[in-house]
C-alpha cells in the first residue's frame, strides 16, 4: 500500500471507529515523512476518545498503527489529536519546563522531573536545547523514566 493509499486507509479507518461510538464526523489526515497526522474536530465524545491522560488516544493511535501493518502499509506512525488535545497539553508542558530551566539557571541545582512518556520526554529535551548553558538527559526504566535537567559543566582551565 502506497503512501496515499496508507493516509486514506487510516483516515477512513478512524472515521469507520468513531462511527461505533455514534460520531460522525470528517477526521483531516495528512501525513510528513513518518507519521500520518489525523485531527478530530472537538465534539461532545472529546473526554471520552481522550481518556484519562490521553490513554483511549494511545490506544487508537495502536490499533490504527497495527491495523495499517497488517495492511503492509508505507506509513504504519499514526499521530491522532483530538480537539487540538495534544498541541495544547505540549504548550503547558512546554511552559511549565521553561519555568523549571529558569529555576534551575538561578539556582544552579539540577532539577530531577516526575516520569514522563517518551512524547513528553522529547519535548523536556527539545525546551531545554533552547538554553544554551542547560543540559538535560533521561534515566531509569520503563515507567520510572524520567529527565534531568542541569547547568552544563563548564571546562576547568
């Protein structure tokens, strides 16, 4: 299955889902690279396609990507937002981790953060590259992994 047809599988697909839930709506699908990006409009169902802490998105975003390898598709990375949940939860996330970075150039302590997913990880990551004399990087396993983010170690000479 081709690039184009792997977008419009997914798409139909998604829309196919929703229909069980009672939501007929048009899901706008377009793709870059890697991932296929669908977007739900917001409806009376956004709590319940997001889930707590967007666990029912994750769970779509599974069963779409396995349904499109089992379909031996180009693109098989599917990224679904609904009502802009996602965009918005990664604005707060970023805001808050320039708070902390802030916090930890002031003080000079590197801060040690709750465990994230690897999305937010990325995210932690991406703000703090912002910072020029700030590092952070991941430690621990599975759920407990979490980022730290410290000053750079200047050279001593």
């Amino acid at each position: 299955m081709d690039r184009e047809a792997s977008i419009n599988f997914a798409k139909k697909y998604l829309e196919d889902l929703l229909s069980f839930f009672g939501l007929n709506t048009d899901v706008h699908a377009t793709a870059d690279e890697e991932v296929i990006e669908l977007d739900v409009p917001s409806t009376h169902l956004n709590g319940f396609l997001i889930g707590q802490r967007g666990d029912t998105l994750r769970s779509l975003q599974f069963l779409l990507s396995q349904a499109l390898r089992n379909q031996e598709a180009e693109l098989t990375r599917v990224n679904i937002d609904v009502a802009a949940y996602k965009r918005q939860r990664e604005e707060r996330l970023g805001e808050q981790v320039r708070s902390w970075c802030e916090q930890v150039m002031s003080t000079g302590t590197p801060m040690e953060l709750r465990p994230m997913s690897a999305v937010d990880r990325r995210i932690v990551h991406h703000v703090v590259a912002e910072y020029g004399s700030l590092e952070s990087r991941s430690e621990g396993e599975g759920r407990d992994r979490h980022s730290i983010i410290s000053k750079i170690a200047e050279d001593e000479g």
